[in-house]
C-alpha cells in the first residue's frame, strides 16, 4: 500500500500565501489568492495542481488579485464520485467563481484549464470579462495527452479497457508519473522536482486514480464542447507553444482560429507553459490583461 499524502498547510514555494478552501456544492476545492487589484483565476492542466503556477502569481500579484484551484479530482481538493467530463469541470470554476462572488475575471487556463476558460466564456457567463487561453485541451478526440510520450500513450490506451485501465492506474508508480508529465514540457528539468514528487504523492489519495480514469474515459467532451466558443463576446487571446500536442491542422480548424483569438506561438515550446517560462510568461500575461482591463469585447489576431 502506498502512503496517503498528509495534506499541507503551507506552501513550499509561498508560505505567505495562506490555503484555503470554500465549498462548492458538496465539494471542497483547495485554492490560494495573493495580490489586489482585478481578478484572474488560473486554471492548471490535467492531472497537476494549483502549484503549477508558483513562477507566474508572484508576477501577477503584483498587478491583480491573483486565485488559484485545485480541481475536484485534483491537488488537495475533495474527490468526489462523478463523472469527470468537460461539462462538470465547467461547473465546478462556475461555481468558485459564484461562491466566492467574482466580478470582471480574467481567466487564465492551460490545457484543460484552456478549454474550461473558453466554455465558460462561450456560455457567456457574467462574471468573466477576458480570457487567455493557452494550449487548449480540445482536438484530437481530446486524447493529447497520448502524444505526449510513450508512457502518456499507454496510459490513455489502456484506460479505455475494463479492469486492465483500473489495474494499470492502481499500479503505477513515480517514474510511470514522471514520464507523463515531463511529456508535457520541452525540457524535463523544467518541473521542480519537489512539484514532481507532491504530484505524484497526491494519487495515492483515495479515489484519485478513478477520478484521472474517469477523465481519460470522457476525454472527447473536451472537443464536442467547443462549440460553444462561437458564442465568446468578450476579449479572447488564444496561445499554442510551438510544441504543444496539438498538430497545425488542429489549430488552424479551432473555431477561434480565424475569427476573435490571438494566436501566439510560443519560441518556448512545451505544453506545461506556466512551469517552462515563470516569471515571463506572467509578465506577458500582466500587459496583455492590463491592456485589455478597461476594453471593450472586439476581434483580437495576434501575429
């Protein structure tokens, strides 16, 4: 039996900052806020955690009043019984938005955290005013995450068979975690290691590898939701690395492709941004947001 991971009460890289949770439903979802100023939720990539961002809230919080979550299923929050789909990671950010009753936010996603910050917007909720959504998790069937490397490829392939995907999710150990994640930046070193070893200790808690199944096995929600992008009325800077998973067809058949989104290619390549680039990556994303803070919702195309 693996160890359950005690749940910490500071964080490693930000002990000033306090953890703190709020209900959402019947859920608890972990989250951290640092800075004052317009608010921007981060929203981390699958399978990681709020900590993703350590480099990018000091940058921020220095303009905006910076939130970061924990999914349901993710970091410390709770995990509950669900079916983990696009729809139901969509409704849980709506809700910490409502608990915790945000006004004018920007978010800010990775990944899924992309995919979620666009349907958001695409159901025009109220309470966002911007979005910047980088490599979003919505092509291919949304199984990326098996071109990240060997390992991410098996992963998804078994998850889709009965038993032998609850066997291979019981049975992996850190090296299996590991390759996964380093899958999904351009140079491995660019993961802490200490972040490394914290997100493979939280799935040994109960219930979480049934939670990552769960999302594997409704992975294609990601791509039938983005239908609703065509619906975005508010500033919308969309961003892919130049090694991000997704293929140039991909890209160019997103819905925002050609009409409201800024598309930037990264020089600095990988999926897991936020972790590759730190300070840089928050100091764009703090001009971008602070020259679209008073704007009004127009087409952006970025060069």
């Amino acid at each position: 039996m693996r160890p359950i991971p005690s749940t910490p009460t500071t964080l490693g890289w930000a002990p000033e900052i306090p953890i703190r949770y709020i209900k959402v439903g019947d859920c608890r979802l972990r989250y951290i806020t640092a800075g004052t100023g317009p608010s921007v939720v981060l929203l981390h990539t699958l399978r990681t955690q709020l900590d993703l961002f350590e480099k990018v809230v000091p940058e921020l919080a220095k303009h905006f009043t910076v939130y970061a979550l924990d999914y349901p299923g993710h970091g410390y929050s709770d995990i509950p019984k669900e079916r983990y789909d696009a729809d139901f990671f969509v409704h849980s950010v709506e809700g910490f938005l409502e608990a915790l009753d945000l006004q004018g936010v920007a978010l800010c996603g990775v990944s899924i955290g992309a995919s979620i910050s666009l349907i958001i917007a695409g159901r025009r909720n109220s309470r966002v005013a911007r979005v910047i959504a980088i490599n979003p998790y919505d092509y291919g069937k949304g199984r990326g995450l098996a071109r990240s490397s060997f390992l991410g490829r098996l992963s998804v392939t078994v998850s889709d068979i009965p038993v032998v995907g609850e066997t291979f999710m019981r049975l992996r150990n850190f090296l299996i975690v590991k390759g996964i994640l380093e899958g999904g930046v351009a140079h491995p070193r660019a993961i802490p290691g200490e972040l490394l070893r914290q997100m493979y200790s939280v799935g040994n808690r109960s219930g979480h590898y049934r939670a990552f199944l769960s999302l594997l096995r409704n992975s294609e929600s990601w791509e039938k939701a983005r239908k609703v992008y065509a619906n975005i009325n508010v500033p919308a800077l969309l961003i892919w690395a130049e090694q991000d998973w997704s293929t140039p067809k991909e890209r160019e058949d997103d819905p925002l492709s050609n009409t409201f989104a800024g598309i930037c290619p990264s020089h600095v390549a990988g999926l897991i941004v936020s972790q590759l680039c730190g300070a840089i990556v928050g100091l764009l994303l703090a001009r971008y947001l602070l020259s679209t803070s008073s704007a009004t919702p127009q087409s952006k195309r970025t060069p």
